[in-house]
C-alpha cells in the first residue's frame, strides 16, 4: 500500500452503543474531548420484578421486558472525576458547567472533613438524583434493597466502580429568600455587559459599564446563578427525616449539616 496515497475523509467518526463521537485526522490525541459531555454521564436504569420461572427468565436473556412489572427507576449520573483531571479541568467548575445539582453536591463535599484525602483517592462519583419505586410497589423495602445493591448495579451498567455515592433528599418545603432587586439589576447589567462584549468589539458596544451603585455580597451573586452558598445548612423543620433515615441505614453519613449524604464504597463483594 502506497504511503502517500490521498486520504478521502479529513474527519472520522466512531459510533456504537448509542454514542458518537467526531473528530479531525489531524488533531491531536483526544484534542475532542469535552470535561462536561464527555466526564458526565446521565443515566435512567429501569428496575423490574421478575418470577423464577423459566420463562420469565429466558426472556430476560432475550432483553425482552414487555411482560414484566416496572418496580421502579434509577437515576442519576457518573461523574469521571479522574478524567477530569486528566483533560487539566477543575471538578467543581465542570459540575457548575453541567447544573445546579452537581455545583451543590460538589461545593458540600469540598466542605468535609477529609476533602482533601477524597480529592486525592477518589476517582469516580456516582450522584443519586433519585431512586423512584412505583406507588403500588412502595412500603416493601425494594428502595433499601436497590441503594444496597447500586455500586454492583453500576459497575454492570456503567462499566466504572463508584468509589463515592452522593445523594440530596429535597427538603419537604423550601424557604424562597428575599430577592435583592437592586443586586440583581447590577448582576444583570453585568452579564448583558459582558456578553455584548464577547460579541462585539468593544468599541462598538452600546452599553455603557457603569460602577456599581454599592458591592453585590458573593451570597447574592451565588443565588443569582443558581449556586449553592458555601457552609449552608438545611433547618431540621425542612427535612425529609424519612429520607435521611433510610439512607443513613444502608451506610450513608451527612457532610456536616449541609444536608449532603455521601457513602464511600471500599468492597462491593463483601
């Protein structure tokens, strides 16, 4: 084969299992890859009843669900913490990228005791958003069961071993803050700002920065973006105690009063 025949294709693409991915001949080595598509991965896991039978169990092999009762669903999302790394990003910011829910599970978490000890050995973080059991289905303990059996159900499904499960029960009401209207139009003005000058050159832009009419308090700009105050704390009236106690019986501890549940995982086989 002649070495310098003409390549037809300038761009590859690779795809299987659902997923795509694109790239130049003439990139660098993984030069495509994204810390927030690419290191945080969602997922809905359905969970079914199935008899002994062996019916039943042939058509489990078969992949074929369609008779069977849906207990209820798994989701949540792995987060490749060591992958990060390696592509030189931060964790925090690519959760904060990614949504609200995970800059506030990561903000928690920088906030334990053994944070640094965690930065250093964890690789990867699976967050729990929620583990639903069907309403005819609930009050049998399939919810305990499932949380017990979720690291051996990730590493069959998500192919990674979850050496932290992170999990936020909704509080049962919610205390809105009082808005600061005159904060929120000098953030405003802020981001319009600074937008117009990302898309124009400076010199063309219509709107004038002017100094703001007092210093916006960072707990405001976190509200503002949707972020999670460093060392909140959720009152114990507006806590789901039931929550609390059923995760905290299959091994999960609370980030100091942060309302942020985590379970290391050190053995699934034990």
């Amino acid at each position: 084969m002649s070495k310098n025949k003409k390549k037809p294709f300038s761009t590859l693409a690779v795809h299987g299992n659902g997923e795509t991915s694109t790239f130049s001949i003439d990139g660098e080595p993984g030069y495509w890859l994204d810390p927030s598509q690419d290191a945080i991965n969602w997922s809905i896991l359905n969970v079914y009843g199935v008899s002994d039978s062996e019916d039943d169990l042939d058509k489990i092999d078969e992949g074929d669900f369609s008779s069977f009762a849906k207990i209820g669903e798994i989701f949540g999302c792995h987060i490749a913490k060591s992958l990060i790394t390696n592509l030189h990003y931060d964790t925090y910011t690519a959760c904060d990228d990614e949504c609200g829910d995970l800059e506030s599970m990561y903000s928690a978490l920088m906030e334990h005791d053994d944070y640094e000890e965690i930065d250093v050995e964890v690789d990867n973080i699976y967050y729990i958003h929620e583990v639903s059991i069907s309403p005819e289905y609930q009050g049998m303990g399939y919810e305990k069961i499932i949380l017990n059996q979720l690291p051996a159900i990730i590493v069959s499904f998500l192919h990674i071993f979850p050496d932290l499960l992170m999990y936020f029960p909704t509080p049962t009401k919610y205390d809105e803050p009082k808005r600061d209207e005159e904060a929120e139009a000098i953030l405003m003005h802020r981001l319009e700002y600074r937008y117009k000058n990302i898309a124009k050159d400076k010199s063309e832009s219509n709107i004038r920065m002017f100094p703001p009419m007092r210093e916006v308090p960072m707990e405001e700009v976190n509200r503002f973006l949707g972020r999670r105050n460093p060392k909140s704390e959720i009152p114990k009236e507006n806590r789901n105690q039931e929550l609390y106690k059923l995760y905290k019986s299959v091994g999960f501890e609370e980030i100091g009063k942060t309302g942020w549940l985590l379970k290391r995982i050190c053995d699934i086989s034990s």
